[in-house]
C-alpha cells in the first residue's frame, strides 16, 4: 500500500514541469500578446534572414533570377578569399590599436568622474558621452576634413609647432590609427558609462580602507579597484571586440576601407560581395564563417577573463 | 573545448550569440539626401502635328540620376523641348550621388519595387545591371538608332544579342593644359605644338621634366595610396588592353598591362605627380590655383564642363585641349573614360512615356547639341556631329575649336574590356594593386598579379 502511494504522489511530480511551461504561457497569454510587436518584427527581420541565408549560402544568387544550389562550394571559395582574410587581419590590428587604450581610459575616466571631488560630474558625463550619439556620417567626414594631408586642421596646427605633415590617411599603418582615434572618440562615453555603472556597485569603503592602510592611490586602483570591476570590463571588452570586427559606417565614411584595404572590415568585404558585387550566396557563407569565429573568439573571452580567482 | 553544464549556462550562450548576431546585424548606413524637383509644368502651347496615328504617351516619369546631368538636361530647356512635343507626360527629376544610384537601383531591382521609370547608368555600372536582370529590353526601339551612335557604347548595354540601355554621352579622352604654365617654361602653348610634345608617354615625360624645372609645377595628379585606377584605365583602354580578353579570361596581370602600369610608375619616379587624391578639395585647388597649378591632365571631355562651372572657373582662357599620348610613336591616341547612359527597369509602369524620354534626349540631334553646347557631355549621336557648333571656338579653352578635337578623338576609340559586369569589383582589387605598385610595396608585376589572382578566385 504504501509503496504505491509514493509512486501515485511522484507520478505527478515528473510531469509537472512540462506542463507548467505551457499553463504558464497561456496563463500570460494577454502580456504575451500585447509584448507581440517585438517577436513579430524579430521573426520577420532578423529570425528569418538569418535563417534564410543559411539556405542562401549553399546557393549563387544575384538577388534576381534562379537561386541555385552548389552546395559547399562558397564555403570552399571563401579559404582563399585574400580580401576576407586581409579584413579579419585588419580586425585584429585595430583591436589592438585602439581597445586596451579606450578601455583604459575609460575606467580611469570612470575613477575620476566617480570619485566625490570632481563638481560637475553630470556635466563631465554628459560631454564625454556626446560624441556616441553624433551621428557617424557627419563625425567621419569632419574628421576626413581636419585629418587631410595637406589643408586639414590637424597638419595645420602640427605645422605651427614645427611638426611635419602627417599623412593621416595616406599610409597604412596611419589610416588605421586615425580610424582607432576616431573609434575611441566615438566610443569612449558609452564604455564609460558601462565603467561607471559597474563602479557604482562597489562600496567606496573598500578603497577608503585600502588607503588608510596605506595603499596609494594607484595601488588602490590597480589592487582594489580594478579586481573587482573584473567582470564589468570583460563584458566591456566582450562588446569592443564584437565591435571593432563589424565596424562599418566609421571606415566607410573615414577612408572607404582604403588605403590598401588596409581598413576593410569583415563586415564591408561581406557588405561589398553582397551589395556591390550582388554575391549573396557567398555573403551568406561569409556571414556565417565570421559569425563563428567571433563567437569563438567571445568564447574564448568570457573563458579566460571569467575565472573567479586568476 | 567548453562543456555546457546547466540550463544556465546554455541561456548565457544563447544570450551570448544573440548579441554577437545583432552586432553582426546591418550598421547604419549614410543617409542619401533625396532632392525632388518637378520640372516641367504640362505646356499648354499646341504640340507639333505627328505623322502616327497612335495616341501619345502621356503620365509622369520619375528620372534618376545626380546633379551634373540633371542640370545638363534641365538648364539648356531639353525637357521644355520634350514637353512642347509630348505634353501630356511629367517629368520629375529625383537627385542622387552615383554612388548611391549604384546602391539603390540593384535594391530596387531585385525587390521589384521602388525603382524609378527612367535612371541614368555610367557606362562602367552599367554592364553589371543588365548583367543583373530587370531592366526593359529595348532592342526593338534602339534598332533604327544602332548605327547612329559610337558602336563601342553599345557593349556594355548588351547581354545575348539584346540592348538594354539608352546611350547619352561618350568620354573621348584628351590631354587638357595649362597654357600659362607652357609659357611660363618657355615651351610653345598652342595645341598642336602641345600634341607633339606629349606625342608618347616618354615625351610627355620629358615635356614635363622641362616644366617642372623652370616652373616647379607637377605634370600631373595622380595619388599614391588612394589611387581611382582612372588613369590606368584610360592607359589601357587606348591600346585596346582591358581586364579580361574576348573569350572572358582574367588579363589583369599580362606582361602589357604590367607594362602599361610600370610606364604610369615612370611619372612618380620622376617626382612629376601631385598626390592628390581625386575628387578632394587639394586636388581641385591643383587646377584651379593660379601659382603653380599642375601643367595638364589626361582626362575624358566631360572633364570641361567640370573645371568650367565648379573646379576651376577662375582660370577661363587659360586652358588648351591636346591629344592624350600615345603608348608608343604613331600608336592610338584616343581612349574612353566614363560617359553614361539611361535605362528603363523592367517594373516601370509607364514604358512608353520612358523611352520617349530616352529617345527625345539622348537620340534627337537637336537635345544632344543643346545639352553638349551647354555642359561638354559629348554626344555619342554620331549624326549630331554635323553641326556649326563643332567648330565654334571655346572662350574657356582660349578660343580653341575643342569640339571638333572630341569628335576627332571618339571615332579612333578602340574596343576594349574594362567596363564589364564585374567592373566595380575589379577596379578594386586593381586600384589596390597600384596603390601598392605606387608606395612602393610591391613591383609592377607582382602587385597585379596579386590582384588577378584575386579576381579568378572571386568568381
């Protein structure tokens, strides 16, 4: 008797999960219906053409006419894609040209703002932050206008103290440090930001008590400070990397990949066969090899910057 | 490798891809400045009597096209012209850059939708269009018209035997000077003294080596690490060289057009080039400044109708237009760079009244004059040549008679295979080759042939 009475009670035990999944979502039906608009416009723009280019990358096509099959042939095309790769390199170039710096500043920014004798904090915030939401086109071609060789204001002001010409754009080890100052620029605020919010979770007694100890402050910054903003700067590092890889309005507006497409991104080789050489069977197959590398790559990251004790 | 252990774990890596997909998403894209002009008004004045009996087209039009042949159309009274014989059709002009005709057209073809009744196409796009699909087949109409017009302006505007474009205007390539610079190195400045002296590439090199030292102006500009390629083309172009043969194999990196490239390079050697880059205000103020301009440019007829109204307007009187230079003693001494030309996509709902359009400007010898008179767009109407306008003198270019030199020049143009359906993508990879030939990265040789290695394994 009582054997099967423990069976009858956890029969139900089991299938319960399930079904809850389910009562639960009919239960919320009304909340789900009116939150619809997003899952809706997600499906159609983005669940379905990521789908479909899966599809596509199997297949030639001009955008117009028969799609047709050829099975892995993009996928063998694109190892020797010299452009794509060169883009990938050029990624990895940039990545370390302008995000250890940004990210750097950004946290010593934090700090600074952060810390209760700067007047003006919101003001300060707000300046640094500006540039983010300026719009890139107009941003790009200023910056292509101060950053010319032989009229822009950068040379012109160099030239005053007796500096050279600078061929910012013209050489391409330049153009890629100009696009990087031009990112940090853009970007700084809005890694800030993430700094601060992350720093405003940590007690200030902690760095109050490492000082009256007998830390400096750059000890307290290094040793207290940034151990414990761990995690708020992988997840920044985590979206720069993403970032530097699928830059597109910046390099194309500021040197238009050149010189040398030595500032060709992934995201322009990719853009260029699909919308300038009407590949998109091959587009398709080299979104989806980017999207795994850079998935390895975050991966990667989170790994090895995720560890508790290191 | 990474082991998924809870359900947690398994959100954060779907969290994780979603953010690395939207990061992978489409980044904001420069916005295009849309410019709708309706120019014509319906004329009420009675139309001229027709000899058919088929009732005229009549609807509004949408024309797609930039700035500089909009006006060219527009300012010397085309399209009041064709409204006098086809009143009943509205033309409305929308203004875009080429560049972004070139991103939305393809859009709009493929989507089926959105697309204008009429756009205007360079010459070098235009292939990869009909290459593309969706746009009317014209062969019936421009049949009568084939044999009027400069025969190599049909290829590119041809897939299967069919014609798919309207030809406006042919860029018969010259060699434009400065006369204040000629005299000023003491070398005679009229044009036939300045042909014989830029007779080849060597000549020109050396004229040049001669201005440079009396005068300190650069021959021409042509820069190092943004190069267009334009220059190259029109090198190759006159030889009847390309970037692919007859049968459509790869001859980016032929021991010609390595030649023809290490022959351009004989100029940077020299320390003869501006390094300005093309279409910037340096390289403008090349042209339009008064001290030290650079002495001449190797450029298409289109370019007069630039230095007059906007580059260099200051300088009138001071220009002349001499042959371009042959690659060798007696070779050709013509080539084609650009010119362009209007298509009808397949979707437009008013055909008729859109190829009226096409017809009454491009093949009307009347329309091609006034617009040619008016902004140097050379008519690829051959039966417009026959005109007193061809040998009228040219103030801006010190009174010369410039047009017969075009005329002259357009009928020498060899065939050659430069603007074909992957022409965007192989001016790229080209450009990319002498920007590193240029910087001195790579040899001639070595540079091209890195670029037509990765033209054959990118198709």
């Amino acid at each position: 008797m009582t054997g099967t009475t423990t069976i009858a009670q956890s029969l139900p035990v089991t299938e319960k999960p399930r079904r809850t999944l389910w009562r639960e979502i009919v239960k919320s039906r009304w909340p789900y219906f009116f939150i619809s608009p997003f899952y809706i416009l997600f499906a159609i723009f983005s669940l379905y053409p990521v789908l479909f280019s899966i599809y596509l990358s199997f297949t030639e096509w001009k955008g117009l006419g028969p799609i047709k099959f050829v099975g892995l042939k993009n996928y063998s095309l694109l190892f020797k894609d010299s452009v794509f790769w060169d883009s990938m390199v050029n990624g990895v170039m940039l990545f370390f040209i302008y995000v250890p710096l940004q990210t750097l500043l950004a946290l010593v920014l934090a700090v600074v703002l952060n810390s209760k004798r700067v007047r003006g904090f919101q003001l300060f915030r707000t300046l640094i932050f500006i540039p983010n939401i300026t719009n890139m086109v107009a941003a790009g071609i200023t910056f292509r206008l101060l950053m010319n060789q032989e009229n822009g204001l950068f040379n012109i002001l160099l030239g005053m103290v007796g500096i050279p010409p600078v061929p910012w754009l013209e050489n391409v080890w330049a153009a890629r440090i100009s696009l990087g100052l031009l990112i940090i620029w853009a970007w700084l605020g809005w890694n800030m930001v993430i700094m601060l919010a992350g720093l405003q979770t940590i007690p200030g007694e902690l760095t109050e008590a490492a000082l009256i100890d007998g830390a400096s402050h750059s000890q307290a910054f290094f040793f207290v400070t940034v151990p414990l903003m761990r995690q708020v700067i992988l997840f920044a590092l985590v979206l720069s990397t993403m970032g530097t890889f699928s830059l597109f309005t910046e390099p194309l507006v500021l040197t238009n990949g050149g010189p040398m497409r030595a500032t060709t991104t992934p995201i322009m080789a990719i853009f260029g066969q699909a919308f300038s050489n009407f590949r998109f069977g091959y587009a398709s197959a080299l979104s989806y090899v980017y999207f795994a590398i850079i998935f390895v790559l975050t991966l990667i990251q989170v790994r090895l910057g995720g560890r508790r004790e290191a | 490798m990474f082991r998924i252990h809870t359900l947690r774990q398994l959100t954060s890596v779907l969290i994780l891809s979603v953010i690395v997909l939207a990061a992978c998403g489409p980044a904001a894209t420069p916005q295009v400045i849309v410019q709708t002009q309706v120019v014509s008004q319906v004329v009420t004045a009675t139309p001229e009597p027709e000899a058919t009996t088929a009732p005229k087209p009549s609807g509004k039009i949408t024309v797609w096209c930039w700035k500089a042949a909009q006006d060219t159309i527009v300012n010397p009274g085309v399209v009041a012209d064709f409204n006098a014989e086809y009143p009943d059709i509205q033309v409305e002009f929308v203004t875009y850059n080429p560049g972004d005709i070139y991103q939305k057209l393809p859009l709009a073809l493929t989507a089926g939708t959105g697309a204008p009744d009429v756009s205007c196409v360079e010459d070098s796009h235009l292939a990869q269009f009909v290459d593309l699909g969706g746009l009317t087949d014209l062969s019936d109409r421009v049949q009568p018209y084939v044999d009027q017009m400069n025969s190599y302006k049909w290829i590119a505007g041809q897939k299967d035997g069919k014609y798919y474009s309207v030809p406006w205007d042919s860029g018969p390539v010259v060699t434009y000077y400065r006369r204040d610079v000629f005299k000023a190195a003491e070398l005679p400045d009229d044009p036939d003294s300045v042909s014989a002296a830029v007779a080849t590439w060597d000549k020109y090199l050396e004229t040049c080596q001669t201005i440079k030292e009396k005068t300190g102006s650069n021959c021409f500009p042509n820069n190092k690490a943004n190069n267009d390629g334009r220059l190259y083309e029109m090198a190759l172009w006159q030889q009847g060289l390309g970037y692919y043969a007859d049968n459509g194999d790869i001859t980016v990196d032929s021991p010609e057009n390595v030649a023809t490239l290490q022959k351009l390079g004989e100029f940077w050697e020299a320390d003869l080039v501006s390094d300005q880059q093309s279409w910037t205000d340096g390289w403008y103020a090349d042209f339009s400044t008064l001290e030290k301009p650079v002495a001449s440019f190797v450029e298409a007829a289109w370019m007069g109708v630039f230095y007059k109204t906007w580059i260099a307007p200051g300088t009138a009187g001071k220009w002349g237009v001499a042959l371009m230079p042959a690659m060798k003693d007696g070779q050709v001494r013509a080539a084609n760079d650009g010119g362009s030309g209007f298509v009808i996509p397949d979707q437009s709902q008013n055909k008729e009244a859109a190829w009226a359009f096409g017809e009454f400007v491009s093949m009307r010898k009347n329309s091609q004059n006034k617009m040619f008179a008016y902004g140097d767009f050379f008519p690829a109407l051959e039966t417009a040549y026959d005109d007193p306008l061809y040998i009228e003198p040219d103030s801006f270019f010190g009174g010369q008679v410039t047009r017969k030199v075009y005329v002259d020049v357009v009928k020498e143009i060899p065939t050659a295979h430069i603007y074909g359906p992957r022409y965007a993508d192989m001016n790229k990879f080209v450009s990319t080759a002498i920007q590193k030939f240029a910087t001195g990265e790579m040899s001639a040789e070595d540079a091209l042939k890195e670029a037509a290695d990765g033209i054959r394994s990118n198709q």
